[in-house]
C-alpha cells in the first residue's frame, strides 16, 4: 500500500522553516513477523526534533537529508504479525515516523489502553513528557516539601508536568511561560503559586518578589530566562537540564558556560535528564502515578491540536513561536478499526 | 604595639592594581581571655580574595573600603590567653590578616608541626589549597579508576593536588596550564600523563588527540579553557567548580550559563565545591592522607615564595597573570621565637 510522509528535505538554518520539509507518497512493504502495520491518529511535534534536524552527534544520531522524519505517534493497529498486537489496538512509539501509515516492529510498540484517559494523552502528559517531567523533577531535582521549585515553558507538556508533581509534593511553585493567557492558566487552574510572563515582565526582579531563592530549577528553556534565574539560586540548588529551546536554533556556537561561580557561592548542582535513561518499569511508575492523579483531578492538562497531516510542519514551527499551551499535537485520522 | 598591616584602599575595576592597597600602621591592644598575639612567618594571596574586594554578596560577605585585607597565615605566638597555645607554637588561620602582628581569637587558629613537613605547606598542599582539592576532586568528583580527568590551572595549588590525587587513585590525568614550564613540570615531575599550554595550543584538539572524552573535569578557571572542554565531557560526567579565575576581574556582567544542552546529552553534573563545607574530621583525614603521600615520596608540591611583607600586593597581582607554579607566598618574617 501507500502511504505519505514528511521528508527531511533540507537541515534549516537558524529557525526552521516550511522548506525544509517535503511530503512525499511511498510504498509500504507488508508486514514481516513481528511486524506491524499502523495507521496514525495523532502525531506529536516535539523541540529535541530541532536537534535531530542538525548535523551533530548528541545523544542521538542526525536525521540524513532524504530520510523521513521521526516522531512519537499514537496509531491504530491494521494488520499485526507480532503476538502482542491485533487489528484494532490502540499503540504508542517513540521513534516512529512523520506518516499516515507505517510497518513497524512490533517491539517499538506499547499498548494504549483508551477507557483510561483520552489516547492522544499518551503523547503527552501520559506518555514521553509525562515521564520525562515527573522523573526529572522526582529523580533528578529531588525537592523536598517546602522547597521552591521554578519551571521554565511551564504551560509545555512536560513544564505543566513539573509545576504540578512539585505541587503536589508540597512545594511552592513558579512557572515562567509567555503569554498571559498560559500564566493564567498556571496560577487559576494547575495550581501553580505564581507565574511570570517573560516576555512581560521583567523575570529576575519578580523572582526576587515572589521567592526567598530558588532551590530547584527546572531547565526547558536556557538563555536569558536561565540567567534571569540563575541569579537568586539558594544554596544546594539542583538545576534540571531538561532542554535549551532558546538556543536551538543558534546558528552560530555560544560560548559557555558562564557564571559557575553561582555553582561554587551555592556549592548547587546542575544536571542532564534525559528519558531514555528510565526503564520500563520507571515508566510504568510514572504513568501509574500521573494517571491516578489525573482521575483525583489533581493533574490537569491540554493539548493543542493541529488539525491534518499536511500541517506537521506548521505545528512544529509553532513550537518556536511559543504559541501553544500544553502538549503540541498533530490529529492525522480518526480511527477506522478502534472503538475510542 | 604597632603593626603594620595592608587595607583595601578602593575596590578594583577589572584587574586589580597596587593602587587598591595601601599599607598603613596600626596600634594593636593586648590579647584578652582566649585571644592570641601573633607575628606573620608566611601569608597567602589566593584568587578567592578578588571576589572579597567586590562589592557584592556571594558565600562570604565583602570586605569594606578602609578595612585590613584578610588571609590565610602561618605565624609564630608571641603571646598566648589561649590554653591551647603559647609562646613559640606554629599556628595557621584562615582568616586572619595581611599583618606583620595581629591579635586573633585563639579558636580560629590549629597548630601548626613544624617536624612534619616545611611550616609554609601550611596555607598550600597541607592546608586550605590540599583540602580543597583532596574533597573537590574525591567528594564532588567521584573519579574511579581508569576515568579521564582533566584538571585547569593544573600547576597551581588546588590544581596540582588535584591531578596527583587522581593519578595515585588510578586516573588518566590530564592538566592544563598556562607555561611551558608548568606543563614540563606537571607530567615530568608529578605523573601527570599529560599536559597542555593552553596559551600556545588548541586546548580542544589536543584534548580530542591525548583523551576519549572527560570523565571528570576540576575547572579552576572558566572562560574559553572551560569552553574547550566542554565539548568532550562523556556520558554521566563530573565537572567540579572549584574556581572561576578568568571571569573573576571581568567588569561586565557574563551571560550564562550557555551550552546546557552538552548536559542533557551526556547526563552530566556540573557541581560547586567550597572548601568550608568540610568540618574538622574531614580536613584532618585529607591532611593525614596528603602528609603521608609526601613523605611517601607520592605527592609534591612548589612553592611560589615572594620575600617581604611589603610584597604582598604584588604577589596577588601575579595570581592573575599565571605566573606562580604551586603555591603563591609572601614571606612575612623568619621565626623569632619558633624554632623551625
């Protein structure tokens, strides 16, 4: 069968654009065993995709120019020949592919159970940003009730995980986003304590206002917000590393890191997350706790949702923009053979 | 008695100058109950003291303008209301004074044994230099053998024991120095397993030729050194921040920390180390351990020894243009009632 899909069509310079992307039509080969053929319905858009566009080695391979782009997806099964899977079956991957339809193995795959929450949740606050954010936070931030906890691209998918977790924990919780219609979100509905527009507002002068210092940060975003931050570290602060959207699209190398001395005057730690260093059994943890929390309606979430394969690449860019609240989504079918 | 001592004349713009000392007299009072008169044999000059004559908090409050400059000094006891002490005990203090006398409290004073090593190893290898390094780099840095670890200003006090201390657990040990006599010095005499100039070489391509990535990093310096590194941190690396001395005499405000992304890629943890955090138990089993490496012929050490009190300002300058090997001095006086 056929099938579409985006193509790396050009590795962008500085911010992406529309060109650098080319939807194609390709033939699908059937199904090997233990292999599946799936349909997507949602597609996910996610920042550490700007860094697979890029010819640098990091924590994982480039894309090539040609190749077709990846991408976590929730999707329906329509033929299986991996014992785990039958047509019908809601599935999640990571790393699977920018495509209306794909023959995968079958071990990429989890089951998404769709009586529990809605299955586009399992791209989101249910699925690799979810876990990112609350293993992040637990394991690598380690707060403590009491603690002050600030995030950055708090209304993100895993930003509004993080404020929410250190909430639940006991923590006083500041959320840095940019737009007044995400703080109001933080504060009046997720429960954040406050929330600073940064775009508005002027970010160290606020967070000297609203903080005795900050004793865990939780890092999406680096560059001016960071610094804005760096400035009122308490002493035995942890600064998660979780991502650096401000940078991503450096066309030219930054020097750094600057301003250590804060790490010696607070002896603090900054660290790396990343999430493929959690096993299954960490990610069950997770996705347990985070859905238990969600039907307290302890946990809140949203998604913006693109409407329409075709518009992948507009729902990345977006990304850059910081225009969505929650977790950025693209809807490319509805189900034919799954009862949601 | 008079004394003469050195106060901070004016605080600094950029690199300090011999125009922010001024060398003055001063009466001193008799020693009360617990207090001790002592007569200066050796003061240190440490690049810490550039950030006490910056108008600003960071883990220890400013000195003021017109105040006696402080710093760590190994003397002799003149007199004695302390029972710990009397008249001819070595002693050494941390915060004592640029002084030729000074009447100090006896409890911030340890004595010093002339027998076991040169009185002056006091205030570098076998004092807050040693410790320093000896915690930061086993405490904070946690090498295990066969790590990689790359130590900057490898030929100063902290440096030096630092890279000897990983070569005796087992590291490869690379430093970086700014003279080819420091680099000579380090791997010919000290069993570094090699050295760069970062002043003459191209500190990141060598570190790609000499290593397969840092394990851990001790960064005395910041700046472009730490630039250079930064690149080749390895997955779950430790960088300690011990010292910032290429940002110490800066005059604009760094942007920073940038390059954030190298720890989520390599999960790494970039960590402060303070020197006071370590009680008494801890500095005295890292002088124990150090002393008996010495007289095991294990670890050495250089002094860098200016002659005369009035030298003092200039000894400090040089901190900042790299010319000391091992440990800066000033030689105050020889003993008069000690018998060294």
């Amino acid at each position: 069968m056929e099938t579409r899909q985006w193509v790396l069509d050009s590795r962008p310079t500085g911010e992406p654009t529309a060109d650098n992307f080319r939807l194609e039509t390709t033939e699908l080969g059937d199904p090997d065993r233990g292999e599946v053929l799936i349909r997507t319905l949602y597609q996910s858009v996610d920042p550490y995709m700007r860094g697979r566009m890029r010819d640098a080695e990091s924590y994982a391979d480039p894309w090539q120019v040609g190749d077709p782009m990846r991408a976590g997806v929730v999707a329906e099964v329509v033929e299986s020949r991996h014992p785990e899977f039958e047509q019908g079956d809601v599935v999640q991957g990571e790393s699977l592919y920018w495509a209306e339809h794909a023959v995968v193995d079958g071990d990429d795959l989890r089951g998404v159970n769709p009586d529990l929450a809605p299955v586009s949740t399992a791209l989101g606050v249910l699925g690799m940003p979810g876990v990112t954010g609350y293993w992040g936070l637990l394991d690598v931030g380690n707060p403590s009730p009491g603690d002050t906890v600030v995030v950055s691209a708090a209304a993100g998918a895993v930003g509004s995980v993080v404020g929410q977790v250190a909430r639940i924990g006991g923590c006083e919780v500041v959320g840095i986003a940019g737009a007044d219609e995400k703080t109001a979100w933080l504060t009046e509905e997720l429960g954040f304590d406050a929330a600073i527009n940064y775009k508005t507002e002027d970010v160290a002068a606020r967070l000297g206002e609203l903080t005795d210092g900050i004793d865990v940060y939780y890092d999406n975003v680096g560059g001016p917000v960071t610094d804005a931050v760096w400035d009122h570290l308490n002493v035995r602060c942890r600064v998660v590393v979780c991502g650096q959207i401000a940078q991503y699209n450096a066309t030219e190398v930054p020097t750094g890191p600057r301003k250590l001395a804060k790490l010696i005057e607070t002896r603090g730690r900054v660290e790396g997350v990343l999430v493929r260093d959690y096993g299954p059994e960490q990610w069950g943890e997770a996705l347990r706790q985070l859905g238990a929390w969600i039907h307290e309606g302890k946990l809140d979430y949203r998604e913006n949702v693109v409407d329409g394969f075709e518009n992948a690449p507009d729902a990345f860019l977006g990304l850059f923009e910081g225009v969505n609240v929650g977790k950025q989504l693209v809807k490319v079918a509805d189900p034919e053979y799954a009862a949601l």
